[in-house]
C-alpha cells in the first residue's frame, strides 16, 4: 500500500476522500488554486500545495500543474475524485509516465466508455440493448442534423465526453437544433475539454437507474446492487436513492449481470457505474445510457445500504489488493436516500446562485458530505454543488423521513441553495409514493419565492430589538416609538427581498411585546428575542426559531430549510429601483461571464428576444427581453465579469427614447 495519496479535485468530493485516507493511516495531499485558498478540503488536508488561478483550465484542469503537486509532496497515488479530470485517459496515462498510481481504472476502460459514442458501439455488440440514436465518429452539425430527422424530435444532444448533464439539451424543433447545438459544444469544451455531441432518441417518460460495480486486477467484478436517480433539474441530479421501488427482483438480476458484463469487456478495476434509462411503464426494457468511469456523486446511498467504503476499496485496488468480495458477499440492508444541496434559484429557474457563507449548521443524526465551512466564498467558477445530506433507515418512508427532518435542520445563510426546493420535492405526493421519471421535476411548478408574512415580521422585530437600548433602567424617550401619552407611537419599516418590492411593516411597543402589522394586514400580538444566537418569533400565537446573520445592511434569516436575504429599503431608494424596474431593466441573476452580446445600444426588441448569454459555474444562461423596448445603457460586454444583480442594461419604450435624445 502507497502512504501518501494527493486528492486531484476540491469541495465536497475532497473532504470525503480525505475522510477515507485519514481513516486508513494515509498521508493525503490537497491542490487548490488561488479561489479556494481558504475551503475545507486545503485545512482538511495534511499537505496542501497551490496549482494555479481560479479558472479550471488553468488549476484542476492542469495535469502539468498536478504532476509537480505530486512531485513535491512525494505522493504516490492521484485520487481524481469526480469531475475535472477524473475521466481524463491523457491524465492516466501522464500519471503512469510520472510513476504514480492513478486510483481509477486503466486508461483504455476510460477510452473506451468516456467516449459516449464507442462505448454505445462495444456495448451494442455484446447485446447489450442501447438508445437508438447517432453513431460512428464524432458528428459534425450536418450529421447531428440528419441523426435528428431520422430518430424524429424530440432528440436529446449530448457531449460525447464528460458527464453530470453538462452539455445538454432536449431539441423539440428542428429549427432550434443549430442554436442548441453551438451552445453544448461551447459547454462541453468548457466542461471537458472535447465538443464533440452525438444524439439520440429522448424518451420522455423514463426512469435513469444505475448499477455500482467494484472490479479489481485480478479479474473480480461484482455489483453492489442500483441507485435510483431519476429526480433531475437540468438533466443533473439532485435526489438519489438505494435500492429503486420499481425494480423486481428479475430485473435487478439482469442489469447487474449486464454492468458486470460491460465491465468485463472493457479490462476496468476499480469502482465503477453503469447506467441505464428504464421506461417507466415497461421496466423491464431498459437501454444502456452510459459507463461513468469514476466514482459517482450518489455513491454514499450504496455504502449506507452495503456498510461498505467504496473508497477504500478504490485505494486498495489501485495498490493491487484483491477485492476479496463474492457476489454472494454482497447484502443490502434497509433504505437509503440522498439530496444534493445546490447554489441555485429554484423559483428563478434554477440558475446558479453565489456569495459568502454567513453561517452554517448542517444536521445531526445522518450523513453529510460537506465541503463548506463559514466564511467560505462561492462563486462561479466551478459546479454548484455544496454538500450532500444522506439518510438510511429500515424501510424506503423512514428514509425519507429522516431526510426531510435534516434537510429542516440545514441553514446556509449567505447565498440562496435548494434546501427548501428540496423539501417541498420530497414531500410531493408522487415521490413518497415513488412514482418517479426524470422529467417529473420540470412538470412541477416552480416553487414561490415570495417571503411569508412571518419571515417580514422577524425582520421588523430583529431590527425593533437592536434599537432598544438595555441595561436595568430604560428611558422610556430612548425606545423606538418614544413615549406617548396613552398608546405608544407605530415604528414603520421598509423591508424588502431581493428582486421585490419593499412592503411596509409596523411595530408598536417593545420586541418582548409587541404589536406587528404586515402591509394592509391587521395589528397582531408579537414578541421576539435572542437564544443562543437564534431570534425566537412569537406572531399570533406561533412561535419560530429563526437563524440570523448580518451581510453589511442585508440581513439573512433561515428557518425550515428556507432562507431569506432582507433588509431596510428607504422610501426613495425603492422609488427609483421601482422605477428602473417598470422601465425593464436587465439585472445579471447570478455572478458569472457574459460570453455574447446580441444588442446593440438603440435596437429595437421583442419581450422574449435574446439579449445576450451569461456563463456561471460552467453552464450557458440565455438573457431574454421582458418587455418590448429599446435598448439602452447597454454595459454589459463579451468577456466582462459581473456580480448578481449588476444592471446590464435598460429597455425603454420608443417614446422614452425620444425624450432621452431631446426629440419631439
């Protein structure tokens, strides 16, 4: 066994494989570049060497820059985590040249199923049924084109290299293919480092099932039974569970026997994934999707269900250890489920989120994998996924129940997550009963991201209670309201949310007891104050704990998985941005890249016209119009940098246009 291990990734994934080396004795290296200076896995790490800038291409994508990482610390092995390189056959190959051990499979197996298109071709051939769709070499937009009229749309494009939905797109139109088209390759050379898309027939109802397999040198494979994955937003993942309701114990039998038998034809060792798309009403006629040559982000159902580390066995089958594992070894116990927690809107289209972390409480009594600590500054360099929350319990219900019970426990405070989108997903009456597809998510309606009533008094009364003075004797001219003869004297408060107008809120006496009025709602009896750094609310006889943290003059509260960014607007202030609203103003929603422009200052516009295109974490992000108008103000520029909420430009009427250039 080798001693020292460097971890070729960052975030979550890191955290949980230095986990695993600490536990074996192992001396494990951490890379970083200069973003994540500061994250967990460098602290977490026994050595930690800087790789490069921020950009991925010039960090977690350097083989150069991790080869003399290794070099340095006189590591061994490379663990490659998921992502980045980690399906990389140049990258395999480099490590063996430099003499360390690459901790995944060889770099022919990586060759041969990274590269969606042969690996359909190899799997076909050992009848294994595939998804109709193109075949041969890489496509051109010509071929990709005639493959779409042929299959007949809808069609799903994909990049040939990579994973995790990157790249993808559902096509219902022909005469949409040409813009989708251009727009994966960009996300897939971004993502991966390879353009090249095939396209295949889009089965609209269908169930996305996986099989984990482990394979050592010396010839073993077993499987450790499937994951469920189907819940996804954007072709990506987000909920995840072992063993799958809809499998019978047949059919489980089969796609276990035909993973084993993928992974045999293709010389692979170490932990692997085998996936397939089942139709939801005939499971039994499943189609290979693909073979994730890696270890998957869901991996933490299968080692909840089987007791095993699949890390660990990664580690010792890279150091040429026999699996000592027989299929009849392998036993599953009980229910496991995973959600993953995502910087991203859900209400505004998921679309990437970002900022620092304020505070951070995750929960107790289930597993988490977690690559955040307070303090921490997510941006929009690298994939959106924060953490993950794991739950096990006898049956599928407890499962459940204990993940939505953690999911309530969790409060990141600083930048808006899918926490509460979560919840409400599982919560839904199809996926307690596990009626599931990978389209039921976008048939849901996106969730409100209006802020209750409750959260608006909280903030009113966390800003009553830091007005109050303390202190054994109070002057009763000192409290907000002053002192009146007979009732005291309203306190009236502009609070707002981002991207929504401000909404008066009213308070009257002091924070321990109050009187509160929500907008044109009735006067209600209120109190609110500290314990052990939560706002404890009581309004209308409902008491909530609140977690709070400061953000300059923002506020965030959490409560119940949901979180809320809120602060004081003055009455001009929220005029004038009322009134850059009206006028249409285009606001970045995330941080990110502009990487097109397609106005110009003065052109005219239709609502739903594309304005210009806005790369975040590694993903395209289309900007329309949302109103008819002329263009104006226009700030933004291809190549430019922006924060969230950074006005990129002004749509204006045609007679608004008038008046700016002194015209009758």
């Amino acid at each position: 066994m080798f001693h020292t291990v460097l971890v070729a990734n960052r975030g979550e994934i890191a955290v949980r494989v230095i986990r695993t080396l600490r536990a074996m004795g192992l001396r494990s290296v951490a890379v970083y570049s200069d973003a994540d200076a500061g994250a967990r896995h460098v602290r977490d790490a026994d050595v930690a060497v800087r790789i490069g800038p921020p950009t991925a291409a010039a960090s977690y994508l350097s083989i150069d820059a991790i080869l003399d990482a290794a070099a340095r610390t006189g590591a061994q092995a490379v663990h490659p985590g998921y992502g980045f390189l980690s399906e990389n056959a140049a990258f395999a190959r480099a490590c063996a040249c430099a003499g360390l051990i690459f901790v995944g499979p060889p770099a022919a197996a990586i060759e041969a199923m990274g590269d969606k298109i042969r690996a359909k071709s190899m799997v076909a051939a050992a009848g294994i049924p595939v998804i109709p769709g193109s075949d041969g070499g890489a496509c051109d937009d010509d071929a990709l084109a005639a493959a779409a009229d042929v299959l007949g749309y809808p069609v799903l494009l994909k990049p040939s290299a990579g994973g995790g939905g990157k790249g993808m797109r559902v096509v219902r139109r022909a005469q949409d293919l040409p813009e989708a088209i251009a727009s994966a390759r960009r996300e897939a050379r971004g993502a991966f480092g390879d353009g090249a898309l095939l396209v295949e027939q889009f089965i609209a109802t269908a169930r996305h099932i996986e099989i984990q397999v482990l394979a050592d040198a010396h010839g073993a494979v077993v499987h450790l039974g499937e994951r469920e994955c189907s819940l996804q937003r954007r072709h990506q993942k987000i909920i995840e569970e072992s063993p799958s309701v809809l499998l019978d114990a047949a059919t489980r039998a089969r796609m276990g026997q035909y993973a084993v038998a993928v992974a045999q034809a293709v010389g692979y060792t170490g932990a692997g994934t085998v996936e397939f798309i089942v139709p939801a009403d005939t499971p039994d006629h499943f189609f290979f999707l693909e073979m994730n040559t890696r270890l998957q982000v869901e991996h933490p159902v299968t080692e909840l269900v089987t007791g095993l580390d699949l890390v660990a066995y990664q580690l010792r089958i890279a150091a040429g250890e026999r699996l000592g594992l027989r299929q009849d070894d392998v036993a599953a116990a009980g229910h496991a489920m995973q959600a993953r927690i995502y910087a991203e809107d859900p209400a505004n289209g998921f679309l990437p989120t970002g900022g620092r972390v304020l505070q951070l409480r995750e929960p107790a009594g289930v597993r988490v994998d977690s690559g955040l600590r307070v303090g921490d500054t997510v941006g929009t360099d690298y994939d959106p996924l924060l953490a993950k929350v794991i739950a096990h319990g006898p049956d599928r219900e407890t499962a459940l129940r204990r993940l939505d019970a953690a999911l309530a426990q969790t409060s990141i405070l600083g930048l808006g997550t899918n926490v509460a989108f979560l919840r409400g997903l599982l919560a839904d009456a199809d996926v307690q009963a596990g009626k599931l597809d990978t389209g039921l998510v976008e048939r849901r309606k996106p969730p409100s991201a209006d802020v209750p009533e409750d959260a608006l008094a909280a903030a009113a009364l966390r800003a009553l209670l830091a007005l109050e003075p303390t202190g054994p004797v109070v002057d009763p001219f000192a409290l907000p309201g002053g002192w009146r003869i007979g009732e005291p004297a309203w306190t009236r408060w502009q609070v707002q949310a981002s991207g929504e107008g401000p909404v008066e809120v009213r308070t009257r006496g002091r924070a321990t007891s109050a009187e509160v009025v929500v907008g044109d709602g009735a006067p209600t009896r209120a109190s609110a104050w500290w314990d052990d750094g939560d706002l404890i609310v009581t309004v209308g006889q409902i008491t909530r704990r609140y977690s709070c943290a400061a953000d300059g003059v923002a506020v965030w509260f959490g409560r119940d998985g949901h979180s809320w960014e809120l602060h004081e607007q003055q009455p001009l202030d929220a005029a004038r941005r009322s009134e850059q609203g009206a006028a249409g103003a285009v606001r970045a929603p995330m941080p990110g890249t502009i990487i097109a422009v397609d106005v110009a200052e003065g052109q005219q516009v239709s609502a739903g016209a594309r304005l210009l295109v806005l790369e975040a974490m590694k993903m395209e992000h289309v900007l329309t119009a949302p109103v008819d108008g002329v263009v104006r103000e226009l700030r933004a520029r291809p190549g430019a940098t922006v924060e969230r909420d950074t006005m990129l430009l002004v749509l204006v009427s045609a007679p608004d246009r008038r008046e700016a250039h002194g015209t009758q």
